[in-house]
C-alpha cells in the first residue's frame, strides 16, 4: 500500500481517529495497533502475512527460552519438608544462535533462490531431468515478500539486545508482533529499536507538535517523491538504464547524477512520510537521513545515508567481527560492507557496490591515521579552502558512480552505461530540468533543514483549521505537480 495514494488515507484517517481515541487504553491500543498493521501488510501481500508471524514467534521464542533455569529439592530449615527450588543459572544462548541461523536462511532463500535457480538453470539445460522438476516445484517464480529484509532485522535487533542487556523483561508475542509489525516501518524502515517503539506504546497525550511537524514531514515526502523522484525517474533515469545504447555521452553522463538525485529523493521522501504517519500518531521514529550528499568522505556519508541501517550493520555486525579492537579493522569493515551490500539484492553488481563502499571506508580510515601523524603541519590559507571542496567532489563523484552498480540491473548494464560515457557518441539528449531538479536537490542538502524547520515553526504557530487550509493547499499543489500514478517506492525491493 504506497503512501500517496488514496487507498491509504482511506485505510490511515480511521486508524488515525480510532488510535488515539483508545490510548487511554494501552492494552486495547496496542491490539488495534497489530491488527491495522497486519491488515496494512496484507494488502502487500496476504500470502506472507504468515511468514511475518513466524519472524514475530521467532524472535519472541528465543527471548522467552534464554533463561537457563534449575529445579533444586532441598529442605526446608522450618518444618524439614522438602520444598522445590528454582535457581537461575544464567543464559542460554543456543536459542540466540537458531534464531539469528534462520534469519539469515530465510533472508538468503528469497534473496538468493531465484538467481541460484536460473544459474543451475543454465549449466543443466533446458531438457535436464532436475530443471524440469525444478520449474514445475516453481523455483523459478520465488517473489521477495514485501518489507522482509527490515522486519527481520528489527525482530534481531529485539533479540540479540535482549541477551545484551539481560535486565531487559521479555516481551509478549503481542508485544513483539506489534513491533515487528508496525505499518510505518514494515515496508522501508526506518529500523527502530525495540526500546524506542515500546517506550512510545503507553498513555500519551495529544501535542500540537504532533500534528504540525507530522505533516510537515508528509508534504517534504510528497514533493521529494511524486515530483522531483518521478520526474527524474520517468524522463531520463529509466530510459537509459532501460536503453543506454540509444542515448549520447553526455546524456548518460547526466543520468548517473540524476539516479543519485532520484534515489535520495525517493528514499528520504519515503522516510519523511513514514515518520510523518507515525508522528501524527504519536510516534517519533529515528532520523534515517541527515543531507548526505554534503558529506566530505564516505565514512561521513555513511553517518548520514540511511542511518538506520549503517547503525544496525555497525551494532550487529561490525562490532561483533571485531571493529577496530579485534582483528584488522579494515577486514572487518570491507567484509560488513559487503554483507551490506549483499542485503540489498544477490546480483554481481551490488557486491562490487558494497566492496568498493569497503575499500572507501578503508581508505578513509587510513587517511586520518595519517592525518593524526601529520598533525603537526600547517596548511597555508589557500589549502584550508581547497581541501574540503575538492573533498566533496571526490565523496559525491565517487557515492554518484557506484550507485550505478545499485541501479543497473546487471553487471552488463552498469558496465554499458559507464562505458558509453568515454566513448563521446551522438544520441538522445535530456532537457533542461534535469539538470535544474539535479541542482536543487544538491542545494537542499544545505538548506532544506533549515526551510523545513522554518515551515513546521511557522505551522505550530497557526490555529488548527489554518494549518489544515495550508496543509490541503500545498497537498493539492504538489499532488497535480506529479504524474498520474506514482511510481513504486525504490526500497519495497528490498
């Protein structure tokens, strides 16, 4: 269910209405909660609604039978009876270790059986026994359910804290199913912790706050989705990646720039309408972007891009391969790239993007253990100026050619496109609002916090019925800005 269309504010205003009439009522809040969401996922997908409750029953399980406990018959000093004991020897962590393992199975078969399939498919032939077995058992048509990849990683996030932080209570299935669920998240994150989503279950009160920054973030969504994202999508981005060879050198060159600004606007726009739902609801999510292509390196890029997620692989897989305490740093931070990048999809195209995101993070890290060793001389004034410009053009050159990689559908196509760039042919061109929308995305990097903040500062103070006029307005503005029927959000693909 995409958040701008009308299915979903016909779904969203009873939920909206009916939430906060039951907040005074934690219990009931939370089950109407749950359902409304496991409605929502089921009008992605009915057929996995099932595979969302065994996530949920997973991670729920493995917390419930983390306590390792003895029973002990010993005397009673009193009466002398013998009297049972119960005597809690600690954690087991065996449960952890299933759990996270069928995570990771579950992840890799919708991840990576199809394409597994369509190799074997071709080293054994069309006419081969086990292909014809292996096409009739449907291998082949394996779709990836909606949303999978973050609830997965939400429901670990609960577990593996929950074994971190023994003082944790464990949750009940509702709890946890509830989280997991959460229909602003399931679909692209942001990836909540479960501390944060709890803490904001109990009684809450209305704030203005709510209503006014709320929608502040949904109309920030809508323009950066149904206007700058589709249009560089529909006008120049799909018919060169669909198509590279028909268009001329200089038009590729400006659809690689044009992807990095319509990935940012279609995913950031995405996040600023879910924490927008959320927020009208009495949620406040975590910040997944913080203008990240005004980042001098990609180590700061990675603080800025999809925060959410650079947090989760840091916590959960970086720190426990070793950081930068155990092992070699370095190894360990191409390896949790990679893996990041193997969780976005299974082709080729996207370990080159996670690796070579690596071996800038690594070179990085090295250049300021160099800088610390060099901190003794002095730049002259004119260098002081340069180094962070050209910082940034290398940063945002290097994050606009790897995200090639991630937008090609192969391998082949990423390397046509590239090719085509340096070989200064004739083709078809682009017009001039690409390069103006290019422009402006690249300039709200700087300040588009600030205008947003301004917005939302001048909303709260307006009374209701004029924040809901200036709300309609913009709403309808940017609404017939767009195209008929927007565009799937980038990131339900994965």
């Amino acid at each position: 269910m995409n958040f701008v269309t009308t299915i979903f504010v016909l779904y969203f205003l009873p939920v909206l209405c009916i939430g906060w009439a039951l907040r005074h009522w934690p219990l009931v809040y939370r089950y109407f909660i749950t359902v409304a969401s496991i409605f929502f996922y089921a009008y992605a997908g009915a057929e996995y609604v099932l595979l969302l409750l065994l996530v949920a029953a997973l991670n729920w399980g493995c917390v419930r039978l983390r306590e390792h406990e003895e029973w002990h018959e010993l005397p009673c000093p009193e009466c002398g009876k013998t009297v049972k004991l119960c005597i809690k020897r600690g954690y087991k962590h065996w449960p952890l270790v299933v759990c996270i393992t069928l995570h990771v199975l579950l992840l890799a078969f919708f991840k990576y059986a199809e394409p597994l399939f369509l190799m074997l498919n071709d080293m054994l032939g069309a006419e081969s026994e086990l292909n014809a077995w292996l096409m009739e058992s449907g291998m082949g048509d394996i779709v990836l359910p909606a949303g999978l990849s973050f609830y997965t990683f939400m429901g670990l996030s609960y577990s593996i804290d929950a074994y971190r932080n023994p003082e944790q209570k464990p949750r009940s299935f509702g709890e946890v199913l509830s989280y997991v669920s959460f229909f602003p998240t399931i679909l692209a994150g942001p990836i909540m912790r479960s501390h944060q989503f709890f803490d904001q279950m109990g009684e809450r009160s209305a704030q203005s706050s709510d209503f006014s920054e709320g929608m502040s973030y949904i109309l920030s969504g809508m323009f950066k989705k149904v206007v700058l994202a589709t249009y560089l999508s529909q006008q120049l981005v799909d018919p060169v990646f669909a198509s590279p060879e028909d268009f001329s050198s200089l038009a590729l060159m400006v659809a690689i720039y044009a992807y990095t600004a319509q990935i940012y606007c279609d995913f950031s726009g995405y996040t600023d309408l879910a924490i927008g739902i959320a927020r009208l609801m009495g949620f406040q999510l975590p910040a997944n972007f913080a203008s990240p292509y005004r980042s001098l390196n990609l180590q700061e890029f990675w603080r800025r891009w999809h925060i959410t997620l650079s947090q989760w692989l840091r916590d959960y897989l970086y720190i426990p391969l070793g950081g930068s305490r155990r092992g070699n740093r370095y190894v360990n931070l191409t390896l949790t790239m990679i893996i990041g990048g193997l969780w976005h999809g299974s082709g080729l195209n996207f370990l080159i993007w996670g690796f070579f995101h690596g071996i800038g993070l690594v070179i990085v890290h090295a250049w300021h253990n160099l800088q610390k060793r060099w901190s003794h001389l002095q730049l002259r004034p004119w260098a002081r100026v340069a180094a962070p410009i050209c910082a940034w053009l290398l940063t945002i050159h290097s994050v606009a050619i790897l995200w090639v990689f991630f937008r090609a559908k192969t391998f082949s196509d990423a390397t046509a496109v590239l090719g085509g760039i340096t070989e200064g042919r004739d083709g078809e061109g682009f017009s001039i609002q690409i390069l103006l929308i290019i422009a402006l995305v690249l300039l709200l990097q700087w300040v588009g916090p600030r205008w947003f903040r301004s917005f939302a500062d001048f909303q709260a103070r307006m009374p209701w019925y004029v924040q809901a006029l200036i709300v309609g307005m913009l709403g309808g503005a940017v609404l017939s800005m767009g195209p008929e029927g927007v565009l799937p959000f980038i990131y339900f693909d994965f």
